[in-house]
C-alpha cells in the first residue's frame, strides 16, 4: 500500500502546505434529466484523451463564467452536430492552488501542465502532445483582463505564459510554436485534479520501483496502487521521485497516469455507471475555467461523440521532442527543431502518427499492451500497412501514418507501463 509523509486528501481547504516546484432536485423534468445523463457521458468520454479534458460541462448552471481567448466573443460555442473538421483544445494544468490555502502561498499562476489533444477529421483518432513546463519559447503579445496587452518575450519559459493574463497566452503561446490554431481550451487546478480522480473512482498506477519524493513530499512503494484525492494529485506532481528528476521523466510518469484513466473510463464497468457518470459531470462543473468555446453543453457532446469509438491504440500520448539545455544564462528544454517540425506538420495534415522511440525514462513499458474495450477482429490494420484493393476505385485509402523520430518519446492508450522511482529520492528543488 502507499505510504505518505504528506496528509490524506481532505475537503478543499484542508490539509498542509504543499511545497512548490516547478441532487438534482427532485421536480425535475425528464428531458432536463435526460440532458443531463448526456452531458454527463459527453464529459466522460472526453476525458477518455486526458484528465483536463474531462473538465468541460455546464451542469445545473454550475459552471464558471468562460474566458475569452484572443479574437475570440462571448456569445458561446456552435450548437451540436456543427464541429466539422479536427478538433484541436488545449489542456493546462495551473500549480497557482486556485486560491486554497492549504497549498500555501503560490505566487504568480504557473502552466506546469501544458498538453495540446488533437482529435483527427474522421474521429479515428486522437494524440495528446505534452510541452515540458522548462521548455523555452518565444511569447507574443498576450492581452491583459484590463484591456491592455503584456508586450512579447524572447526565450522565456512556456509555463510562465499563464501569468500573463490567463488563459489566452498560453494558447497564443502554442499557437505560435506549432503554428496549429487552437480553439478551445481550459485549466485545471490541484483541487480540480483531486475531485475528478475521486469522481473517476481511482485510476490503477505500477511502479516499478518505488517512488521517494523529497520536495513534495510524496513516498510510493513498488506494486499496483488505484489512486484518488491527494494520492492522484501527488503521483501527477512528483518530479525528483521518478526517472532523472527532470520535468522530461516526470511528463511520461503522467503518460502512465493518462492512459491508465483512457482504460478505465473506456471500460463497460464505468460506462455504465450513472453514479460514476453524474460525479465526474459534477466534479467537473465546479472545477474547472472554460474557454468561451467550451462553454456549450452542446459542444462538449459533439467533441464527445468524436472520441467515443476511438479505440485504445489510436490514442497516442506524444512528449513534444526537446531535450535538456541552455538559454543563455538559464538551464531548461529546449526543442529538438526537426523532429519537432515532423510531429507537428503531421497533426496539422491530420495524419496519424506512430512511435518509434521509448516512453521516456520515467516509465518502463511491459511487453504486452492493454487489450482494447472497441478492438474487434475484424478491425482494420493500422494506416502504416498497406491495404488491399478495394473493389470500388472510389474508395478512398486510409492516409499514411507518419512514423515519428527515435528521439520522440511517448506511449498508446494500449500500453500498460510503470514508475521507474528513486527510491533514494533527489536533492534538486
């Protein structure tokens, strides 16, 4: 079982500092309840790509007022059934504590999680590229919530974008490294991570070797855990328990996490749990700060009823190709140009891409991946085989899979990996 020298999960509110690194009422009508059931699943199935995702649902007028992005009213998101095309929403993880003392004073609003999900045109398939927090970037121009606008920054780090202003930078941030236009987007806080994973019912983890993380502190033995609350929250965050100690290993422990969660939610057990389904709804509804665009309950179906039948092998988790160095007098990531260029005129074309290289030195992968709840034997071979002749000329061939370099890390939602801890723990903050 986990041990941990920091306190259970508790209400928000509650609970030490964390150090920093880095009813429905009855009288309700059947179709409001019907709507509801959907919006629930819609929300469920959404977070079948990443954990932030599960983020965007309006439920009993719960939900937050939107924040507007750049160019961008907020007069709302297209009425169901009109998203044409790929769907490109970008996830943040913010360390700011959301205002909870418990966390202790965080300082300026940090995007240590910054994860871009592209779900392609014809809904098969979907790929999740993680940006390491310390990878430097060129900032432009992002507007202030008074009107005003923070001038452009040279070789900063991409997750001090969030404090200039919010949301809209670090969606403009990454709009201009990758050159894809994001439309949607939306944060989560450490509170927020705690309510989904206990709404989820616990995600299972392995660890190959145990975890010891001094700075949080966070300690987890070497097995198979399920982990909800401030153990979920914990494993996510823990930097110097896993692989070098660098955000690079720490990205693919959260990998690990993420498409363990895929699994879970994907399986028949939590589809068809109305309980399970209507808390993560709920838990979702108070947490999380939506674009203007997600805003919709109508827009979150339709996202949803893109990813529901995409199966396990076709959700790819991508760490964005970069690796340790410097920037001047500044040690962090920087991007590896050519491999990072592939990757994303690839996702940009809307074409699938396969992994070549490892899933990141903060995981080890077992051998046999996860067997997928939509795989079937008849299904399809993969795009990068080629099929044979269709008897009708018209029909058209499915588009080639871009094999990425050796040096992109990442994994599918069908690999099962574990934790490579540090045991003896780091000394860096």
């Amino acid at each position: 079982m986990p041990t941990f020298s920091s306190p259970r999960a508790e209400p928000a509110g509650a609970g030490a500092p964390i150090a920093r690194h880095g009813r429905l009422s009855a009288g309700h009508s059947a179709p409001v309840i019907l709507k509801l059931v959907a919006a629930a699943l819609a929300v469920l199935l959404v977070s079948g790509a990443s954990i932030a995702a599960i983020a965007v649902f309006n439920i009993a007028s719960a939900i937050r007022p939107g924040v507007a992005l750049a160019g961008e009213d907020d007069e709302g998101a297209p009425k169901i059934g009109s998203i044409d095309g790929a769907v490109n929403l970008l996830l943040i993880g913010s360390d700011s504590g959301g205002g909870n003392l418990a966390y202790g004073e965080r300082g300026e609003a940090l995007n240590d999680v910054t994860m871009l999900l592209h779900i392609s045109a014809d809904r098969e398939r979907a790929s999740v590229v993680s940006f390491p927090r310390d990878l430097f970037v060129d900032i432009p121009a992002c507007p202030n919530p008074d009107g005003q606008s923070y001038g452009p920054s040279t070789s900063e780090k991409i997750n001090q974008a969030l404090s200039r202003g919010g949301l809209a930078c670090p969606v403009l941030t990454v709009e201009a490294l990758t050159g894809i236009d994001i439309p949607y987007a939306a944060v989560i806080e450490f509170d927020g991570v705690i309510a989904m994973s206990n709404a989820v019912g616990g995600v299972p983890v392995c660890v190959a070797t145990a975890i010891d993380d001094r700075n949080i502190p966070f300690k987890l033995e070497a097995g198979t855990h399920t982990l909800s609350g401030v153990d979920a929250l914990q494993f996510l965050r823990t930097r110097y328990g896993v692989g070098d100690g660098s955000d690079l290993t720490r990205i693919s422990n959260q990998q690990q996490f993420l498409s363990s969660l895929v699994r879970t939610l994907k399986s028949s057990e939590t589809l068809s749990n109305p309980i399970k389904l209507y808390g993560i709804a709920s838990a979702a509804s108070q947490n999380l700060e939506f674009s203007n665009s997600l805003r919709n309950v109508d827009t979150m179906v339709s996202i949803a009823g893109a990813l529901r039948d995409i199966p396990l092998e076709e959700v790819v988790f991508v760490k964005y190709p970069s690796a340790l160095g410097d920037s001047g007098s500044q040690s962090g990531v920087l991007p590896i140009p050519d491999a990072a260029a592939t990757l994303m005129a690839a996702i940009e074309a809307d074409l699938p891409i396969g992994l070549t290289g490892d899933t990141g030195g903060g995981t080890i992968a077992e051998e046999e991946p996860a067997p997928s709840p939509s795989a079937s034997p008849s299904a399809s071979p993969p795009a990068s085989v080629a099929p044979e002749a269709s008897a009708s000329p018209d029909a058209a061939a499915p588009p080639s899979r871009v094999e990425l370099s050796d040096v992109v890390e990442g994994q599918r939602a069908d690999q099962v990996t574990c934790s490579a801890g540090q045991s003896a723990g780091h000394p860096g903050g």
